[in-house]
C-alpha cells in the first residue's frame, strides 16, 4: 500500500499554475470527448450544450432514450430507466 501525503488547496486553481493548467486541459479534454460524443449520437446535440440538461437535450432524452454515456444518477435519465420510458 501506497502511502501518500495529500493536501487540499482550497481554489488550488487561482494559487497554483499547475492546477491551473491542469483544470484547462482537463476542461479542454472533455470537451473534445463531447463533440466526439455528438458525432456518435446524433440527436442530442451534446455539441451544443456539452451535457448540460437543457430543454433541447431533455426532449431528446424523451424521445430517443439515454446512451451508456448518460449520468444514471441524471434525474430526467433515473426516471426513463426506472419507468422504462
């Protein structure tokens, strides 16, 4: 077992420029994968509004259902799953 010394820097990314840049890469990488994920699943327009649950992505959830890559913990996705919309 690994022993490591951990400390959380309260807005670690305003003090600290390696915390900084690895926020922006972070953000950066994510985005990508969304866009990627809006390429593969059309209908959702993840492209657009980057997995937030805007009106658009709800009526989509509606009417095509949810995606493996979908937030089961997601309100709107917890209700389809549980009702089997």
């Amino acid at each position: 077992m690994n022993n490591y010394k951990i400390i959380a820097i309260v807005k670690g990314d305003k003090k600290i420029p390696a915390i900084s840049a690895a926020s922006i890469i972070a953000k950066v990488a994510r985005d990508n994968f969304i866009i990627s994920l809006s390429k593969k699943n059309t209908g959702y327009y993840w492209d657009k509004n980057f997995g937030y649950g805007t009106k658009q992505h709800l009526k989509a959830l509606k009417k095509l259902g949810f995606t493996k890559h979908h937030r089961k913990t997601f309100s709107p996705v917890s209700k389809i799953s549980k009702h089997n919309i």
